[in-house]
C-alpha cells in the first residue's frame, strides 16, 4: 500500500491480558515512531526507530511496554499485563531519513482495556 | 515536554485567511519548525516545514521571523474542511529527530 498501515485498527481487551499492535511503515521509509493518543488529548512520544540505531525508548510510560522492529520493516508495539489507563489510539508514522523528512501517519489502532 | 506554545483554539470565518501562531522561544539553530494537523478521528497530516525562509505549497504558508522564535501558519482560504487541532512541533532535520507534539490549536472554520 501507499500509507502507512496499522492492525488491528481496533481492540478490546480484558485488564491483565496482553496485546500485540502491528505497523507496517512505507516502503523505503527508514524512521517508524510509536505515539499513543488518550481521548481528547495530544499525541505522547512512545518510541523511535531510526534504521539500524538502537531505539530510542525515552517515551515508553513502563516495563510493560516494549516495541520492536525488524530491519526498516514491520514493527509491534507490545503492551503486556494491560490496564484501563493504557485505552488510547496508538499511532505509528513513518518517515524517509533524506531531503524529505515529513512523517506519514497511519490511522492507528483504538484501544481499549475493559 | 513540548517546545512550542500555540492557543488552545481559534475560529475563522469560511473563505478567509487562516492564521495559525507559535512560539518557540528556545528553538536551536539545526532546528526546523513542522506543522501538522488532525481532522478528527484520523491520523495527524504533514502540512509545511521550514528552517529560516518563509516557504509556500499547495496546503499553506509559513511565516517564520527573523529570530526564529515565532511562526505563523497561513491557511489562505480557509474551508469547513480544514477544522481541525494544528500542531506545531520543533525538530532537528538531520534524520534523528523526534516530533514532540504538544496540545496544538483546535481551528473551527465556521461557516
């Protein structure tokens, strides 16, 4: 596809039970970001990736949050033990390191801890 | 936390300019400014960059001063379409930058 592509794009999950949210970047994009979004708020910082550089994980809220990216490729975003206070739409852009820096965003993931 | 400062919202009459400020007092000399914008319930837009000149697209214009340490984004005719929260964020270029949004400005075109 020509966007970025997130899945699912929504999920409900019971409190405690973990969750596994699914970016695919565009093609040839080397940057891929993590940002989580509460309702009505702006968008949080989680975690960067910039090609073959270790993350930079300065946003994960806790040790419950882990992401990974393999290559310039697909990332998860893993959220374990989940608590009602990590209901948010988490949202991954991507971005070509280059002339042209903007960051492309996907429609993110709803979701929601019950 | 959040290098920019923007108003909370702001409203603009359906066919007029558009114009969106903000502060960021501390920007760094390797730093851009970058505006973004989220219709409601989608995923946050690239609208413009720039580092020192004023730069123009098809979207919008920004305006930087001289000292670098305000913007302005200019919608020029503004349409019912363009409701929506305008994020202005500070980051530098050189493929390592982070975008720190903050709370942005929530614009209400009104008819």
């Amino acid at each position: 596809g020509a966007g970025v592509s997130q899945s699912p794009s929504n999920k409900v999950t019971e409190k405690g039970k973990d969750v596994e949210l699914r970016c695919d970047p565009i093609s040839g994009h080397t940057a891929l970001y993590w940002y989580r979004q509460r309702l009505g708020q702006g968008l949080e910082f989680l975690i960067y990736f910039q090609g073959n550089s270790a993350p930079d994980k300065s946003g994960l809220p806790s040790d419950r949050f882990s992401a990974e990216r393999t290559g310039e490729s697909v990332s998860t975003l893993t959220i374990q033990r989940t608590q009602q206070e990590d209901s948010a739409v988490y949202l991954c852009a991507s971005s070509f390191r280059g002339a042209r820096t903007e960051a492309f965003f996907g429609q993110g993931t709803r979701l929601t801890v019950v | 936390d959040a290098k920019t400062t923007q108003p909370t919202s702001m409203d603009c009459a359906e066919g007029r300019a558009a114009n969106l400020p903000c502060n960021h007092s501390t920007i760094s000399g390797n730093e851009y400014v970058y505006w973004y914008r989220q219709i409601h319930s989608q995923g946050p837009q690239y609208i413009i960059h720039g580092l020192k000149n004023n730069e123009t697209n098809e979207m919008a214009s920004l305006i930087i001063t001289e000292d670098r340490k305000s913007s302005t984004l200019i919608l020029p005719h503004a349409t019912l379409r363009d409701t929506a929260v305008y994020y202005c964020i500070v980051g530098t270029r050189a493929g390592s930058y982070q975008l720190t949004f903050g709370k942005g400005t929530k614009l209400s075109v009104i008819p």
